[in-house]
C-alpha cells in the first residue's frame, strides 16, 4: 500500500507541476522570436535524433567532396539554405531569427557529430513543427542534390 501512496503522490505532484507550468507559459505567452529554454532544446533534438530510420542513419554519402561537387552543393546550399540558415550555417539571418526554434547552427558539435545519413535524412524530410522543410518531391529526383549539401554542410 506504501507504494501505491507513494506513486500517487508522485503523480500529483507531476500535475501539479504540469499546470503551473502551462499557467506560466500561456500568461508569458508565445512568441516566435524568443530563445527556446534549454529543456525544449534537448526534447527537440532528441525527438528529431529519434525519428531518423537506423537504416536511414546507416547510409552513406555516394559523393565525394571534390571541387566541382562542393561548387555545386555550395550553389545549392545558397539557394535553398542560406535565408534561414545564412551563408555561413550559423543560422544568424532574419529569417531564421524568426523561427521558433531557431535553425540550428550547422557547425556546432550537435549537427557536424550527425551521420551522413541523418543529414540527409533531415534534409530530404525535414522536421516536424519548425521550419525545416521537406526536399524531397514525389515528382522529382532530389535525392543527388540532397547528399550534395551534406557535402555542402560538412565543408562550412
């Protein structure tokens, strides 16, 4: 019985806590332009970690960084990556300021200790509820472009 007490009150406590918190964050408010706090970092990252396939994560970049495929990726990257992202992958632009969460900074330990494969993986698919886009399209062949910016995202 001691034990059921004790889960119990653990439990109360939990939603206790669970709606203070709510409480405090609806009364703060959301805002797109504010830092995410270092818990939401973390079960954000985590949850991405997570949903990359392990075959996904497995696979590795057909390409070779040379010089005519780093031009390529690094035209690409351009295009497609540096409004958010900005030319330098540190995600400090206008755009990415203004997404929550913020775009992560492509050459921190976080994203360059990433396989290939999850790169290309977050790339192709993107990622649920920020701003992360989906490259890959039904109808077209994306996939040589997308290992290219790994390429392209290594080599910042």
């Amino acid at each position: 019985m001691k034990l059921w007490k004790w889960l119990g009150t653990l439990l109360g406590g939990l939603v206790v806590i669970g709606i203070v918190g709510g409480i405090l964050l609806i009364r703060r408010g959301f805002r797109a332009n504010e830092e995410p706090t270092a818990l939401e970092r973390v079960v954000a990252r985590t949850v991405r970690n997570l949903s990359i396939p392990g075959r996904a994560a497995r696979e590795t970049n057909p390409y070779k960084p040379t010089p005519d495929n780093l031009k390529e990726a690094r035209e690409t990257f351009t295009a497609r990556c540096a409004a958010c992202h900005g030319n330098d992958g540190r995600g400090k632009t206008t755009i990415g300021q203004n997404l929550y969460p913020k775009p992560p900074d492509l050459l921190a330990s976080q994203t360059q200790n990433l396989s290939d494969g999850q790169i290309h993986y977050i790339i192709q698919n993107g990622v649920r509820l920020t701003g992360m886009p989906a490259w890959s399209s039904p109808h077209e062949e994306q996939n040589e472009a997308s290992w290219k910016l790994v390429l392209a995202i290594r080599d910042l």
